[in-house]
C-alpha cells in the first residue's frame, strides 16, 4: 500500500512553503462539503480523479496546529483508496514535486527520527519521518501516525 505525498513548492508568505505534505487545502463556498473539499484539492494538486477513481476508506478526526504561530486551521483527513497505476502529477503551481510512497518504508522504524527546525530566533526539535531525501513533520508527520494507528 502506497500514499500520495507532495512537497510544496517554494512561496512567500506560505507557512508551510516547501514542506511534504498531502494533497489538500481551504475549502470553496462552492463546495458542497469537506469531503468535497478534499476531492477538488486532490485534482487540482495532483490531477488524481477521486470521484471517478477512488473510494473513500474513511473521515479522520480532526486535527489543529500545535503552535499559534500558524492560522487557526482545522484539517479534516479523508482517507482514499485508489487502483495502482493510477498517474499523479503536479497539477497545481502550489506543488513542486509529488511522491507515491510505500506506507511500510514510511512507517519503518529507520524512517523515524527528529528534525531540527529554524522558527523565528529560535530551533526546535520536532519528530519526523524521513522519505528519501524529504522531511515529513508537523501535521502533516501527526496525521500519518494517525492514519499508522488505523492499520
């Protein structure tokens, strides 16, 4: 089994500017729901057709970010399944780069660790799951380890 990562691409002002992430973002008025929401995301970032091919495994509970040093957001995760093969691209000028990646190779305890991260004057330390070359950490590290309890 396999998850669909992004990394997103380099932007001022975007507080999760070239971070891993999963595909996702605010939701329209146009949409009818999250669920909605997380379906026109998913296309717009990674060209992924959820309605036509994939199923919905599940709703997640919601999570919000750990700092007030970031928008008062809450994300909902809904969890996918789709056939392999399925093509993903960077569909969207928000995504540099996306990544199909083994949930066994991310879970893997060689995968785990810490990372140290610049905020404003000061570093902390934050775990993370390394993927390759990448960094999986904040909510994005906080909803794998969910979505890694389900399993």
């Amino acid at each position: 089994m396999q998850i669909l990562l992004i990394r997103r691409a380099e932007s001022e002002g975007d507080p999760w500017s070239g971070h891993m992430a999963l595909p996702g973002g605010r939701r329209d008025p146009s949409d009818r729901d999250l669920l909605q929401t997380a379906i026109r995301e998913t296309l717009e970032e990674t060209g992924v057709h959820l309605d036509n091919d994939g199923v919905l495994l599940g709703r997640m509970d919601p999570l919000v970010p750990a700092t007030i040093r970031l928008p008062p957001i809450s994300i909902v995760p809904f969890v996918f399944g789709v056939p392999g093969g399925i093509c993903a691209r960077a569909a969207s000028p928000e995504v540099d780069q996306i990544f199909w990646t083994p949930l066994s190779q991310l879970w893997s305890p060689e995968a785990s660790g810490t990372v140290d991260i610049q905020l404003g004057d000061m570093t902390r330390t934050f775990p993370c799951l390394r993927e390759g070359g990448n960094v999986v950490w904040g909510l994005t590290y906080r909803i794998l380890r969910n979505l890694e309890r389900l399993f």
